[in-house]
C-alpha cells in the first residue's frame, strides 16, 4: 500500500497539495474528477444537471472503488465520503489523510459557493454541510492533518512527517 488519498472539504487543498506531494514524492497525481469526467464524457456540473447529486454520487463511488493505482497521490471530490464502497476501496489501497480546515477559513476561502461548484441543497449552507460531512472525514481518514494557519509546504511536510511516523494504519474507527 503506497498511495495517498487526501480527503475534505471543497476548497481544503486536496488537488493543490495532492499535486505538490505526488512531485516531492516522485508519485503521480490521480484527480478522480477527471475520473469521472472521462468516464462520462461530460463536465461534472453535466453530469449533476443530468443525474442530480444522488446519481452524481452513484457515480463517483463507482469510478472511485475502481481505482488501481501504485505510488500515487489520489485527490477524490470531496463528497467521496458519501460513498462507503469507495471509501473503504481507499482505505485498502492507500493512507487517507483528511486536510482539516475550519468552516470559517473555508468560507473565506471559497467564496461564491456556485461560482466553485459546491452542491448545496435547497435552504443547506456552508455550516450544515461541514457540519454534516466532518463526522465521516474523520471516520474514513488514517490520518488527521489540521490546515488553519498553514501554507502548501507545510502541509506537504505535515504528511510527510505524519506517514513516515506511522509504521501502520490504524483500523476502522
């Protein structure tokens, strides 16, 4: 088991500090959006107009327990959580390190949510999905990595402290 999987929220790093790790690492860089996107033939705001969020999630669960991969660094969407198949495919192929940030230090980060492409429900916020997705973040992650007040390279250099300090994966929680 030589991947990493980083999981979180929308706006949590996972594409930006996934590519800056796979390049220290010597690793490739899978974003499983583009996954998707292939595998669909369509842009993932098509395949939400088209299939709603629920078969939107069918579908990344599926391409995402799919995943075959060696020394890689594997940044799924942040609604992967939803998906327990996925998520426990993750979990045997790779480390999964959760990037932690604040749902303050989120809002500020991502601005206009639709411009971002965050699916929210009728009446949901920010706070209620933070609120409703953390609980499984932490469910899933091998490891814990906390963002507030921390640039790229630091967080790079956080897992890579995190990974070489744990010789073996903690189990299901």
């Amino acid at each position: 088991m030589d991947n990493i999987t980083l999981i979180g929220m929308p706006g949590a790093g996972k594409s930006t500090v996934g590519i800056v790790l796979a390049k220290v690492l010597g690793y490739d860089f899978i974003d499983s959006d583009l996954l998707i996107q292939k595998q669909e033939g369509k842009l993932l705001w098509e395949i939400m107009r088209d299939e709603g969020i629920d078969g939107f999630n069918r579908i990344e669960e599926e391409v995402n327990a799919k995943i075959q991969a060696s020394r890689a660094v594997i940044s799924p969407g942040g609604s992967v959580i939803y998906g327990p198949r996925a998520m426990e495919h993750l979990r045997r192929i790779s480390t999964v390190v959760y990037l932690k940030v604040s749902c303050r230090e989120l809002s500020r980060r991502l601005g206009n949510l639709k411009k971002r492409g965050v699916v929210l429900k009728p009446g949901e916020t920010l706070q209620d999905l933070y609120r409703e997705r953390t609980p499984l973040y932490e469910k899933y992650a091998h490891l814990v990595v906390e963002e507030d007040q921390q640039n790229i390279p630091q967080v790079v250099e956080r897992i890579q402290e995190l990974l070489s300090s744990s010789s073996s994966r903690p189990s299901f929680r």
